[in-house]
C-alpha cells in the first residue's frame, strides 16, 4: 500500500487503486479519540482541511456545496418542515445551514464523537457559525443508530450526514438502520443521505437505494459535484412516501424567496436538476 502520508502532503486512502493528494501548509491539529484520528491542516487552495483516518471530510473551500444540497433540497421540498433531525455533523455546518430556515423550531444533532465537536468549535469555527449556540440546536453525544432505534420522536427530515462505510460510520448503511429512521418520520417527512461518490462507490448507492425501494414509495437520488469529493459528483440518497420531489419549479421559487437566505450553490433550479440522473448513475439504482 502507497504512504497515505507524506511531509508536506496527506493522501487521501479512501481507495486501493486511486489516490487524491492535498498539500499541507500547515498542520493545526493531529490527534486520535476513541473512534478515529482527526488531522486539521490548512491548503492554500481549500483553507482549513478536516480528514478522519486520513479521508477527506470537509475544507472551508468547498463545504457550502455539500452541506446547502443535503439541507436545503428537503427543507425546501418538503415546505413546512419544523423538526429536523442531522445524524452526523460534528462539525457544524449541516446545523447551520438548517437553522437558516427561520420556520424550523428545533434540530436535533446526533454526534457520536464529542471530540469532533469540540476540535471543529475551536479549529473550523467558520463551519457552524455559531449553529452550536442557537437555543434551537439540541446536540446529543450518542451512536445515531441506537438513538433512531431508541427514538419516540417524529422528525419532518431526517439527514444522515455521515462518514464513508467503514468504521464508526458503517451502521449507518444498513438496511435496519434505514427502517428504523423511517420510522422516525413525521407523515410527509424526507430522509436523505449521503452516499459517495458513484463513479467510485456505486456498490454503496445500490446497496442503499435497494433498502430505500423496499422502503419508500419515492426512492432515488440527487446529485452535486464537491470538488474535493474526488471522481466525479457526489449522491445525495432521497426517501419520502410523499410527493416532495415533485413540487413545481414555481413554487420552490416561492418557498426559496420567503426562506430569505442567500446561498452560493443552492437555487431552485439547481435543485430541479439535481434530479436529472445521468445513464452510468441510472444503472447503479436496482
């Protein structure tokens, strides 16, 4: 196996046969918890890097991408959504693009490792912009597939902001993990998920659009390309047993307009496209 690290350089050790490569300018942070070793370092291009086990979660650079598509794509589709549950997210950034929405009155953040939340609060303070402080904001340190096990609540959207399938974050791609927050859903409600990157991870996209298709009478996916999610663009996983997916262009507008927030990869139309599946992603859906 190729050094995943070397100085002046971390490489990404997602795959066994393709490497990404970002250059450190400086290492802030380098520590390992229970779970996993958390590296921070700066790149002239992407600002502030955060890796887990030497895998890319997030940068300062392009992280408005990822978390605009995984929020603002249900919140807006659903259009009454007042509950959110984020299952994942240490970092922040998920929370405070949902507590944009003035409408939602509460969002419960389920982190499994409290060392990330507080590293992220001290060296990517920009991520959640004060999301930790909101009074809506209820975080809970605990396994996010024992708490939708556990739970009696009922959520308007559900977003799994999770790691890649191996480790601490591979529960949270299973088929009973999927069932048990569905049924954590309000009538109506969305569950979306992050699900790799196809062109590189399609056995993790089929595996949970099969478990969605048992699950859901609307099932699929939405795309955006992360750049720093390496191999082409990143899919979103989409389950409701409603109609959300389809709501006009028109009235995403409307929704969009009275939300008040500006964003720097989200609009409406983006939205609608996102949907548009092309042939070699069509072929992964079971």
């Amino acid at each position: 196996m190729p050094q995943t690290q070397l100085p002046g350089w971390t490489f990404e050790a997602l795959y066994d046969d393709y490497r990404q490569a970002l250059a450190e300018d400086e290492v802030l942070y380098d520590s390992r918890t229970e779970h996993q070793r958390i590296r921070v370092f700066t790149n002239p291009r992407f600002g502030r890097v955060l890796t887990l086990d030497d895998v890319v979660q997030t940068t300062e650079g392009d992280e408005f991408i990822y978390h605009e598509m995984l929020t603002h794509v249900p919140i807006l589709a659903h259009g009454a959504a007042r509950r959110v549950l984020i299952i994942g997210g240490g970092d922040g950034g998920m929370a405070r693009e949902v507590l944009r929405h003035s409408a939602v009155e509460r969002v419960t953040m389920v982190e499994i490792d409290a060392g990330v939340v507080a590293f992220s609060k001290k060296y990517l303070p920009g991520l959640s912009a004060g999301a930790f402080d909101d009074p809506r904001l209820e975080l809970v340190i605990a396994d996010g597939a024992q708490f939708v096990r556990d739970c009696a609540d009922r959520f308007d959207v559900i977003i799994v902001d999770s790691t890649d399938p191996v480790g601490p974050g591979e529960v949270l791609f299973t088929d009973s993990f999927y069932g048990r927050a569905k049924a954590c859903l309000a009538a109506g409600g969305i569950l979306v998920t992050q699900n790799g990157v196809p062109f590189l991870q399609g056995a993790e996209l089929t595996n949970t659009m099969r478990a969605f298709r048992a699950l859901f009478a609307d099932a699929t996916c939405y795309l955006a390309t992360v750049p720093t999610y390496a191999g082409g663009p990143m899919a979103f996983g989409w389950g409701t047993d409603g109609d959300a997916r389809r709501t006009p262009a028109e009235t995403l507008q409307d929704r969009f307009a009275a939300a008040g927030i500006e964003t720097r990869y989200y609009t409406p139309e983006v939205h609608r496209g996102a949907f548009a599946l092309p042939g070699y992603v069509l072929r992964l859906l079971p």
